[in-house]
C-alpha cells in the first residue's frame, strides 16, 4: 500500500508539472490576456496556428515526467528492497553467497563448516579432494571476495570463515 502511495503521489507531480507547463506556455503567448482563457483557445484548437509545435512540445514534457517519475519508483523503492535482501540478517547474505559459489568453492566452504569454521588449508585439500594448487587458487578466490580469512601458519594456511558468514549459515 506505501508503494501504491508513492506512486500516486509522482503521477501527481507529473500532472502538476503538466499544468504549470501549460499555465506559463498561457503566459507566455498572451501576457496581456487570462491564462485560463488562453488554455482554452489552446485547448479548444481556437489559437494561433504558431502553436501546433508547442504542445507536442508540452506533451513530451509530460511524458518525460511520468518516464522519471517511474525511474524515481524503481530506484527509490524496488532498489532498496533488493539491498534489504542481499544484506539482512546474516542467513539470506549467507544463502544469497552460497547460490553463487562454484562447487569447488562449496566444498571447501563445507570443509570449513564442519570444522566450526577454521582449519588448516593442507587438510581442506584432503577432506575437499582437490589438488593443492586448485586448493590454494579456491582459496585466494574466496578470500577476495571477503568469504574466508587466511593466515599463515608454518608450511600452511589457516582459513577461517568470516564471522557474518558462518554464523549465517546456522542460523
């Protein structure tokens, strides 16, 4: 229902747009005489004949106010919604990141998650069934992207998922 009022309230603009548009065309042609009166001749097709390119002119106008007026609802309230899901609460960011994973990338996230979220990166190999190099590159990928932290720790890396991640994923 708040959309629905948002939406109204920009179609209304545009029509008030329309109207000041029109009302100061009125003033503008004939300064000496009604504006009203002036609409109606425009309106009624009784007016100068030099005005035929003015109120294409006037409807393009309105036109590209209710065109932005719709680019106003998209932005202002179907946007927002979609940055609502991706980053509330840490289980939809969670599941939003897990969709978007390459399977290897899920295994490793899944080796991490049975080991309460940090282990070693030689053993991730292992338990993952990847070779050390396709390990070390899934690695880097999700530590860039902010999935995984990684710290060394002798001849290895210890990965650790990100907090707002692992707790995500049990909740």
């Amino acid at each position: 229902m708040e959309k629905l009022k948002v939406l109204l309230i920009m179609l209304l603009a545009a029509v008030a747009g329309l109207a000041v548009s029109m009302y100061i065309l009125a003033l503008s042609l004939a300064p000496n005489e009604s504006p009203l009166t002036v609409l109606g001749q425009i309106l009624t097709g009784g007016y100068s004949p030099n005005l035929t390119i003015l109120i294409p002119l006037s409807s393009l106008l309105f036109l590209f106010t209710v065109l932005a007026s719709m680019v106003g609802v998209i932005y202002f309230l179907v946007v927002p919604e979609m940055k609502n899901y991706v980053s509330g609460d840490g289980k939809d960011a969670a599941s939003v990141v897990l969709r978007t994973l390459k399977p290897e990338e899920r295994a490793v996230v899944h080796v991490l998650d049975t080991h309460g979220g940090t282990y070693l990166q030689k053993f991730v190999t292992k338990e993952a069934g990847l070779s050390r190099l396709k390990t070390h590159r899934v690695v880097a990928s999700l530590s860039e992207r902010g999935i995984v932290h990684v710290e060394k720790r002798g001849n290895t890396n210890e990965v650790t998922l990100v907090e707002w991640f692992h707790q995500g994923m049990h909740q």
